[in-house]
C-alpha cells in the first residue's frame, strides 16, 4: 500500500458518523511485533482485501470485525502505518482505549516527525485521562458477586478531531494532497495535442497526394479541388488544436510543479509509503475517444 492513504475525507466520514460502542473489558495490551520485513505483492494484494472488508464493517458499525480485519492487514504489510489510525479509531469506539494509545504511540514511533504529531499527542492525552477518570469513578467488585463492575460508555470522538487516514492523492503520510486541476488541464492539453496532431498527419498525406494529381494546381476535376480544399481546411483546423492543446499541456505541467506542496511523495521517514487507495487522473485516447481517465490503485 504504498500510496495510502495519499482518501482521507471519506474515511474521516465514517468515524464522524459512528455510533458510540457499549462498555467492554478490555484485553491486556500487547505490542505490536517490529516491522523488519519487506512485504511481498502477495501481502499486499491480501492486505488491500482486508483494508476493504474492514471498511464495510466500520461503517456498519461493527467495530470488532473491523479490528480483525485491520490488524490481519496491517500485519500482512507493516508498511502501512496510517492503518494504525484506522485502528485507533475503531478501538476507542469499541471502548478499548489503552489499546488505542497503544495504537497511536506506535504510529508516532515509526512515523517520526510527521505532519500530524502534535495532534495526535493531544489525542493521547484525552484518552489517557479517560482511561484515569473511569478507573478512579469505577466501584470495586463486592465480596457478595465476583462480576466486575461496568465501565462507563465510551464518548462519542469530538468532531473536531476526526480519525486521521489514508490520504488520497499523495504518496505519503505527511503533508497535503497533490493538485488535481492542473493535472486536468495538462491531460485535457495532451488529448487536444494528440488528436490534433493525428488529423494533421492525416490531412497533411491526403494534400501530398492530391498535389501528386494536380501538382499545377490548375485545370484540376472539381473532385480533386473539393478533396483539395477539405483537406486544406482540416489542416489548417488540426494545426491549430494541437497548438492550442501543446500550450495548455506546458501550462497544466507548469501549474502542478508550482501548486505542488513541498514533499509530497515520501513520508517523513524518508521512505515511500506503503501503497494505499489513490484516484490517479490521466488522459485517455483509443479510436472514436478522446477524455480523462480516473483509476483507483492501492
């Protein structure tokens, strides 16, 4: 998943939009193993399919199952630390708030230095002291019954704060998303220049063989003349489309490198990052079809 990431909006919409998790007890807190291996295209191709079953069940509110699937991912590729994000999310939905901070402190140890870090210091903070506040207002077990006493409910996240995931047009966990419009331009400027040119070609040989009929260009069958003319005409036409989309190709380029924020494409640590969901535009010619194209890669 090396481009993870680069859509972030529509997975912070479904933290916004869960629902509170009923109170659990929580399992012991376990690290997670160190990351030393590279991860194969088999783990990553197994990795994706778990990211996406964890999805469905996220937004159905089932956070349990989202929690398997998301570990079983991120253990197929360690790579991919904004899964930790996802995690921590599900867990403090679920009510399991150690593992939680046990979630984010991993993010910000093998992610250093990233855009998001004060942010999601603070975040640990807020769920430690919940953790301290419902361990100092929970009653002990009587002598009369060995069952625990409950927890308190798990608070909705506050909106401001929405889980952090994988970004959307970027390669990266640090800084913004790539500019979209200027690639737009730049593909719509390589369609025009492209289909342009094709036709120029085409009536350029259309022209040189009728000159071969008529090279006097005089006293020539009106076929010849018509078939002249057209062919003149669409060279004329064709030159100019393919002028006007080479200028709008070298402006589309021109704009992406200058609205393009600084260090997209690596993370903070340097290394890409695993490869996550992006929406990559591009421009598209097949016969009778000219347009952008938009694909979504993992």
């Amino acid at each position: 998943m090396r481009s993870l990431v680069r859509y972030r909006s529509w997975i912070v919409a479904l933290g916004v939009s869960a629902c509170p998790a009923l109170a659990s007890a929580e399992d012991a807190v376990r690290p997670y193993p160190a990351c030393d291996r590279t991860p194969t295209p088999g783990d990553v191709s197994a990795a994706k399919g778990a990211f996406e079953a964890g999805n469905g069940s996220f937004n159905e509110a089932d956070y349990d199952r989202a929690i398997t699937y998301w570990e079983d991912a991120y253990r197929r590729d360690c790579t991919a630390h904004p899964l930790l994000l996802n995690l921590a999310r599900a867990y403090e939905l679920n009510n399991l708030k150690q593992h939680a901070v046990n979630a984010l402190q991993t993010f910000l140890a093998r992610v250093p230095n990233s855009s998001e870090e004060n942010q999601i210091k603070r975040r640990i903070d807020k769920l430690q002291e919940q953790i301290q506040n419902e361990s100092a207002t929970s009653p002990p077990p009587t002598a009369a019954t060995a069952t625990p006493a409950p927890t308190a409910a798990p608070e909705m996240p506050p909106p401001t704060e929405p889980a952090p995931a994988p970004e959307a047009p970027k390669e990266g966990a640090g800084g913004g998303g790539l500019p979209v419009w200027p690639i737009v331009v730049a593909g719509a400027g390589l369609v025009m220049f492209t289909t342009g040119g094709i036709i120029w070609l085409g009536a350029r040989s259309d022209l040189s063989d009728i000159e071969k009929q008529c090279p006097t260009h005089r006293e020539c069958s009106n076929d010849v003349t018509q078939r002249g003319n057209d062919a003149n005409t669409r060279l004329n036409i064709s030159g100019a489309v393919a002028l006007v989309g080479a200028a709008a190709l070298a402006g589309g380029a021109v704009w992406f490198f200058l609205d393009m924020p600084s260090g997209s494409g690596k993370s903070s640590s340097g290394r890409h990052s695993p490869r996550g969901f992006t929406a990559n535009v591009a421009p598209a010619i097949a016969p009778g079809f000219g347009g952008m194209a938009v694909a979504g890669t993992f």
